[in-house]
C-alpha cells in the first residue's frame, strides 16, 4: 500500500484516541513500511535509543528515498551502506522511507 | 468472532472518536505466544511482538540467566575487551516490553496440544501456546575420536568456552602453535573463524610471542567470507603468523594430547587446540524435523516449520530456501531481521491476515582483523523466485539480491569503531 498523505491523516486521527492506541495495534494491518523499515534498526536509532549510524527520525521520505536511491547508485562503493541500500525495490525505499519520516521525531 | 478489515476499521474508529471505548474484538489480543531460546532470534522475536502489539503475551524461555553474545567474543578471547561487554541482560525485555522471561530449559513440544515442557529450577513446567518461535541457536555434530571440549574448547557458543579459551591462550608462548579448524559450511558467522584467526595473530604479536603461528585447518576448498580482504590479512598483515590449509577435513581428535588427523595436515600436541565443529539445529529445534544438513527448513515468510501448526523456527537453527551458491547466512544480525519478519506474520496470523509477501532480510558482520582495523561483509535478500545453478526458477524463497565486502581502503580505523556502534545497536534492538 502507497503512503498517501489521506492515510497519514487517518493515521493522526487514530493516534489521538486513546482506545486506539491499543485495540488499534491489534486490529488494523500493520502500517505499510514498518516491517521493511525495521530491517534499518539494527543500525540506526529509530525510536532516540542515542544509539547506531545517523539518526533518521526527523529526514522527510524524499530525503530518505533520495538519498537511498544515491548510495544503491553509487559505484565506487565506501560505506556498507552502499551496500544495504543495493538490498531493496525503488517501491520498498518508497514504502520505508515514508514509514521512517511518520515516526515521531520525523517530520515531512 | 469477526475481523474488521483495515478500511472498516478505520472509518468505524473516525466515527467513534472520543466514545469511552471501543470493543476489544481483535483475536490477537490475549494471544499467547511463547519463544524458545533467549539468543539474537529469540529475544528479537520477543520485543518485537511486544513493541507491535502489546496486547500479546509472550514468554521467552532461556536457561542462562543472561545471553553471552558470540558478535565481538573474539575481542574477549584476545584480551581486549572483557566479559562485561558481552554479556546482555533480560532485565529491559521484562521490564521495558514486558516481556514474561522463565528461566528454564525446554524439554519436549507437544505440537498437538500445544504446549511445551519446561525444566526450571522448580521442576517442570508446561507453557500453552497460540504460535511457538523455536531459536535454540546450534548444537555440535561431534568430531571423530576422542573429543572434549573442555579440553578443547570451540567458543563458538560465548560464555564458558570463551574464558577457557581467552585462558589457554594467555599461556601461549615463544614457538608454540595455535590451531584451529573451521566446519564445513553452513556455520554461523562465515567470516568468524578467519577473524579469530586474524585476531590471535595480533596478540601474539602484540604480546611479542616469537615465532608462535596460527594454524588454520579449514574443511572448506576456500576462504567462505571476505575473501579479498582476509587473504591480504593471511598473505600481507599478518604475514609469517598464520598457515592457512583448505580441505582439511577433521578425520580424529584427540583432545587429551590436543593433537588432530585431518584430510590435508596432522598435528600433534599444539599448545592450544580451538575446534570448532560442525553444526546442526540445536535439539529442541532438530526434534520438528530436519534436512540433511542437521537444519530446520522453513517457510521464509513466516518462518513456520511445514506440517506443524503455529509452530516457527528462526536463527542459525533454521534453513531458509534460497537461490543455490547464495545461502542466507547463520548470523546475529539475519537472526534479528528473520525475527521481525516472524514477528509481523504471528501478528497478521492472529488478526486472519494472510503474511506479508513484500518483505527483505539482511545480515552485516563487522570483521576485526588488528586490534585496530577491521573490515566488513553486508548480505541482502528479498522474498520471491530462487535460482538454481544453472539460473533455472526452483521455487520460491529469499533470493540474495547482493553480496559484498569492505573495499582494501575501507580496512581501517572507522570500520573498526563502526564494529561498535553496529554491536551496540543491534545489542539494542534485540534486547533493550
Ligand atoms: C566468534 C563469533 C563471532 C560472531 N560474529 C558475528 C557478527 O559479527 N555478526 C553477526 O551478525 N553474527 C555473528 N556471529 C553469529 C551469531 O552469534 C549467531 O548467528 C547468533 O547468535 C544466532 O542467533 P540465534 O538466536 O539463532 O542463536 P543463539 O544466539 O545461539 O541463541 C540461542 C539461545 O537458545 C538457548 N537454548 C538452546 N536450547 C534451548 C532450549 N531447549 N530451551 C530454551 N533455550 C534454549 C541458548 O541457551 C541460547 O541462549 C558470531 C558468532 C561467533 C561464534
């Protein structure tokens, strides 16, 4: 499923309610991306643990995508990001990225 | 009981904003799922449920009182780094996620009932289940002859047999030898026994021990992982200490004497004798069936053994279909990432979600080759056809999608400051 900003206000909307943030965890189908995104948490601080490589909580889904689609391009490989990067569809960088830039502490 | 699906459920909870409560109709919650072995698999699997859905009640079965973490033991062995920094505690996943930690052993599943026997310090225990995650790591498949390895020692499980070994070579003097044998492949952690190689290497160096060498027997035709950078390691760093020997299959032991037999070289009463055997699905794991190599196959986007109902395998323990000459490799990191994988289909199956097919695993090593330079190796793999070798469609299953390591410049000081910060998180996002 595309992240679309009708269902990031849903999403808002859900979080405000109390109840929500408990039965909806159970009900609704994981948020599109989490699952993707969190094979980008044993290296990097998702959620402020001060831990990792650079933080990507606070970077819009189009800086993470972009910068994503740089390093799987880039060809004198440096970082074992480069890498990493090489390890996924355009379709799953766009999925990832805009689950990463939903969490708190991210911004569009 | 009914299931919303994502759209109803969405517009029900609009309209219902701000009502005092919402009816508890989802069949996850409640649910019991219980996870054998508190290793990198277990305990990912662990926080992850809990951290998606809390309203799961998972229990994590391990007998050790903390997990001993094999990812930068080497450092241990070698002096550099000491017990403590390897050793991770349970007390986050019971306190932080609320994870239900039982220190036990478990004995036998019953996959009918749905239950298992646990041996804890009060006598046996049976723990239901809705869905099981076995994550026993590796058992040893015994060399020929007269092997003890408390005599020895592998250190290929942490703990114990790293002390034992980190003392054995302490006592490694001017002229004596260190040997080693590495198992045919699979084995967790390809790059692991080069980098323990590279790394007693450096301490003797360091230490000044003239003329004592390294002798690698390896099983293996070749160097399995980093190849490029851990031939420069043998053949240029670490130059005159180490005696590489492929095809040297382990034919007897004789830990007494610490002397071995193997295809290509016998030696008798090294000083210090570090066998590391072959491996196989850890038993409770090995008792739902295992292939020829001594693992649990699996379905890799659920990680459910087949013919045995909400039962899941992952880790070193499992055997994951994937394209032929690009095996997913037994690691802490793949252990991690096949837990949320794991994770997110226990809790789709709970909701009557069918899994996730849009999914990628990865795995990363971080390589000491000095005590001031390390390399890397990064694996990645994203559900869908397998290939055989002649690149004929097999199935499906986690096809490699890239493979590679550190480039000659990046053997360096960052990399090995990097091999923390990479530890420390993964250490993090499975057990804090
Ligand atoms: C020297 C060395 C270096 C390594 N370096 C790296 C590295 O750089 N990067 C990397 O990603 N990986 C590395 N690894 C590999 C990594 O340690 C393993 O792949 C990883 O530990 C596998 O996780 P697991 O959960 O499958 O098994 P384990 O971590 O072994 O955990 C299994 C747990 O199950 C428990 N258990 C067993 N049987 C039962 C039972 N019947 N009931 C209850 N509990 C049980 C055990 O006590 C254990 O705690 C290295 C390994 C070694 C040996």
């Amino acid at each position: 499923m595309r992240y679309t900003p009708r269902t990031q206000a849903l999403r808002s909307a859900l979080a405000a309610s109390i109840a929500l943030t408990v039965i909806g965890a159970a009900h609704a189908a994981p948020p599109a991306g989490r699952l993707l995104a969190a094979q980008c948490a044993q290296c990097h601080d998702l959620d402020g643990n001060g831990r990792g490589f650079e933080e990507l909580a606070g970077e819009s889904a189009s800086e993470i995508y972009h910068e994503l689609v740089e390093m799987k391009n880039r060809t004198r490989i440096e970082s074992i990001m480069d890498r990493q990067a090489r390890g996924y569809t355009d379709a799953q960088m766009r999925a990832l990225a805009a689950y990463l830039a939903s969490l708190p502490g991210g911004g569009d | 009981m009914q299931t919303l699906n994502r759209r109803k459920f969405l517009s029900l909870t609009a309209a219902a904003a701000g009502a005092a409560a919402l009816p508890p109709q989802s069949r996850a919650v409640g649910a019991r799922v219980v996870v054998l072995g508190g290793g990198f698999g277990g305990a990912s699997v662990a926080r992850y449920l809990r951290m998606w859905n809390p309203g799961v009640a998972v229990t994590l079965v391990e007998p050790n009182a903390t997990h001993v973490s094999c990812i930068l033991s080497n450092l241990v062995v070698t002096g550099l780094l000491s017990m403590n920094r390897i050793n991770l505690s349970y007390t986050a996943l019971r306190n932080n996620r609320g994870v239900q930690v039982v220190q036990g052993r478990a004995l036998g599943i019953d996959t009918g009932g749905n239950r298992v026997t646990v041996s804890t310090a009060n006598g046996n225990v049976t723990l239901g289940y809705d869905h099981l995650v076995v994550a026993p790591g590796i058992d040893f498949v015994p060399p020929p002859g007269n092997w003890n390895p408390s005599l020895t020692p592998h250190a290929w499980q942490a703990g114990p047999q790293t002390t034992l070994l980190r003392n054995q070579l302490a006592t490694l003097g001017n002229n004596d030898r260190f040997v080693m044998t590495i198992p045919k492949s699979p084995y967790r952690c390809p790059p692991g026994p080069y980098e323990r190689a590279c790394m007693v290497a450096d301490y003797l160096k360091r230490k000044g021990r003239t003329g004592a060498t390294v002798t690698v027997l390896d099983a293996n035709p070749s160097i399995q992982a980093e190849p490029e950078a851990f031939t420069r390691a043998f053949n240029v760093t670490h130059a005159g200490r180490i005696l590489y020997v492929p095809n040297a299959v382990v034919q007897s032991v004789d830990s007494a004497s610490r002397s071995i037999v193997t295809s290509a070289m016998s030696v008798s009463n090294a000083k210090v004798l570090n066998i590391i055997p072959a491996h196989r699905a850890g038993a409770i794991g090995a008792s739902l069936g295992v292939n020829a190599g001594g693992f649990v196959p699996v379905d890799p986007l659920t990680y459910a053994v087949s013919g045995v109902a909400n039962v899941h395998v992952i880790g070193d323990a499992c055997a994951v279909p994937a394209s032929d000459g690009k095996a997913v490799p037994k690691s802490g990191h793949m252990a991690n990432s096949e837990a949320k994988v794991c994770a997110d289909a226990i809790l789709r199956a709970l909701n009557g979600e069918q899994p996730d097919t849009n999914i990628a695993t990865s795995s990363a090593c971080y390589s000491p080759i000095t005590s001031r330079s390390a390399s890397w190796l990064s694996a990645n793999f994203i559900y869908g056809d397998i290939y055989d070798a002649n690149g004929g469609i097999k199935g499906k299953g986690m096809h490699r999608v890239d493979l590679g390591e550190a480039p000659a410049g990046e053997v360096n000081q960052d990399s090995y400051q990097d091999m923390f910060t990479w530890a420390d998180s993964l250490f993090y996002d499975s057990f804090a």
